[in-house]
C-alpha cells in the first residue's frame, strides 16, 4: 500500500518536530514492504530519506497551514494514489480521499486551566474543528492515557477511536560515561564542573514555569552553603535575564545560558548534570523527561497531568505553583546521595517502557487498518 506522510511539521519546531522526525526514521526502519510518501512544505528536507527504496519526496505548496492541510494535501493524496494518510500533528484534511490516521499531543484547549496558555482565537477555532478531525479519521494516535482520557471526556467519541501509543526519546538518548565526550560537550557550552539543568524555549516561559523556577532556585541559592549554578538551555534564552529581572549578584549570577543544545550533545549534558528540574505547568508526553530517564539523571518535576504519567517512580514530584516547596526538593535530592542513585535507576528502567520499536510497530499496524477496513466496506 502507498502511506502518506503530512510532514509540515519537520519545520515547526518543538517536541511534535521531534516525534514526526522519529516516527518516519522508525516506520521506515521497520516497514521495507509499504511503499511511503513524504509531503513536505520545505524543499530544504527533499533528500533527506532518499536513501530508502520504497520513499518518494514531494514538496506540497501551501500559503499557509490551512490551505496546505486541507486542500494542497488532499490534491496530492489523489495524484499519487494515497491508501492511508498519517498526518503527526493535531489536524486532518476533511477532503482526502483515503483513511486519515493523526496524532493529538494534548487536550489542551477543551480543558480551561491548560486553554490560559493558548491565544482565544486558537482555543475557539481548536474545539470548533477538531470534533470535525476526530469524525474524519479512521483512528487518533494519542501520545498519553491522559490525552485519550481527556478526549472521551470532551467529545462524543465510539469506542476504540483513540488509541495510546507512547513513543519514547531518540535511540541515541543514553548515559555518557565517555571522559572525552563529556569534556569536548562541557567545553562547547561552557557548562560548570556541576549543576540543575532546565530546558525551554523564548515563548514557551509559561508553560514551563519559569517564573516558579527562578524563585525556587533564589530560595535554595540563599538557603544552600554551596548552592549548584542553574543552567537554562534553549535559542535566545539568555533573554530571561532581562524578562525576569534577575540580578547581577547573588542567585542571578548563579543562572546560565548555554544557548541552543544540539540533539547530538542532549545525552552528555543530561549526563552531566547533578538535577534535572522540570515542574512544568503543562505536559500531554514531556519529551525531556524520557531523554532524562534514558541518561539516567535524577529528576525533579510537577505533580501534574502528563508528568505523573511518564515519569512514574523516577521522579521527586512537586506542586508547580509552590515555590517554596521546589526549592526544598532540590535541596533535598542534591543532598541525598541514596536518593540520586535510587531515582538514577528508577529512570534507566522506567525508560525501557518508552521504545520506538513498539511505537513503529503499533503505528503501522493501525495505518494498516484503516486500508483493511476501508477494502472491506468496499467489498460490501
């Protein structure tokens, strides 16, 4: 069968780009009998799975996403024949003329405390068109039990319509024990001998709770006799230091900004640092934290929606809106020896649930339902 692939999204950025990046890797490792199509947006992608036999590439014109979802890509689906169409990212085009498999990240927008951190118009224009994406697909891909949970709350869904298919961080995600590798990625970020690390983007401080980590960490840089520095890793992030007004001296001069982490490095620095701190506000699937089990760092992070979920028993969970109460869990973890080494391994076992083998496996065996169960309507 020929599977298409809406693939705008390798241009977006964030967690998604991440996974749709994964999910074509892992169909194509796994799956050398289907024949697959690449719908880009970009042509600066075309090349890039070229080496696979059963791959064609097309770059799809589109104005913008709208368009391009719902009318450049059902064109294409009819050009090049498209028995099943996976799109990795939240929307489905209401004309194409095959079955429609897409994953959702979140409920966000249905759910009014998690709806603050996205513009109205958004919100609006989300619940108004996704029951219209849920009746078009044949199956949804949900990345947590909490997102398939949330969606057959908000909407009139049959049974078996969103299935959980966890995925997991990229395979080159794991400890580094390498001298060398730690100290040539050391250098490159100009990172200290230890440290919390965190990770975020420059529109993205609300959602991870960036005001609330920078008043833990003022709270447990003036209560620790040998307080670690905080690095704070993501493009244009040293712009927080103006944002948030944090000082020159004392617990600002302690918060450091390597910049962009290359997904090459990611595992060294996981590696490297004593913490990682992540009580964010809102999470479907938090990628990092997988990354994190993976590299086996101990994790501190919120007792809230997706978190609980993914991290399990690796984690030290706190309330995100209690300042107080993160610093003293930072306090608590760095100095407990025992309880770094039992999160350590908790996380290195707990991130075996999360294979992109399995999640290759069970994808392709719902794209292929849908081409077994439209043949069978059609045999009627």
């Amino acid at each position: 069968m020929r599977i298409g692939l809406m693939l705008r999204s390798l241009d977006e950025g964030g967690g998604i780009s991440i996974y749709a990046q994964n999910i074509v890797q892992e169909l194509l490792r796994l799956d050398k009998q289907n024949e697959y199509v690449l719908f880009y947006r970009s042509e600066k992608h075309v090349g890039r799975f070229a080496d696979h036999a059963n791959v064609t590439e097309k770059v799809v014109r589109g104005a913008n996403k709208v368009y391009w979802d719902q009318v450049a890509i059902p064109l294409a689906c009819w050009r090049e024949k498209i028995d099943v169409l996976f799109h990795p990212k939240f929307t489905a085009p209401l004309l194409a003329p095959c079955p429609v498999v897409m994953a959702v990240h979140g409920a966000d927008w249905f759910i009014p405390e998690q709806a603050q951190y996205y513009p109205p118009l958004d919100v609006w224009l989300t619940r108004h068109s996704m029951p219209l994406y849920f009746k078009k697909c044949h199956t949804v891909i949900s990345v947590s039990q909490l997102t398939t949970d949330n969606f057959y709350k908000v909407l009139d869904l049959p049974p078996g319509k969103v299935q959980t298919v966890y995925f997991g961080p990229a395979r080159h995600f794991h400890r580094v024990t390498d001298g060398s590798t730690l100290a040539e990625v050391k250098a490159r970020y100009d990172l200290p001998d230890k440290f919390i690390l965190t990770l975020t983007k420059l529109q993205g401080d609300g959602r991870k709770n960036l005001g609330q980590i920078f008043e833990a960490y003022a709270r447990y840089h003036q209560q620790s006799k040998q307080p670690l520095p905080l690095v704070i890793g993501g493009k244009d992030c040293h712009q927080f230091r103006e944002l948030y007004h944090l000082p020159e001296r004392g617990y600002g001069q302690a918060v450091l900004f390597p910049g962009w982490i290359d997904q090459a490095d990611l595992p060294a620095v996981y590696s490297l640092a004593d913490l990682f701190l992540y009580p964010s506000n809102l999470e479907a699937f938090p990628i990092p934290i997988t990354e994190t089990m993976a590299c086996g760092t101990p994790i501190i992070t919120s007792n809230v929606n997706g978190l609980v979920e993914i991290a399990g028993d690796a984690a030290v969970f706190v309330n995100p809106h209690d300042p107080e109460a993160i610093a003293a869990a930072i306090t608590q973890v760095l100095g407990d020896e025992a309880l770094q080494i039992r999160l350590s391994k908790r996380g290195l076992a707990r991130s075996a649930q999360f294979s992109w083998d399995h999640c290759a496996a069970r994808t392709l065996a719902i794209l292929e339902s849908g081409v077994v169960r439209r043949s069978e309507v059609h045999a009627h």
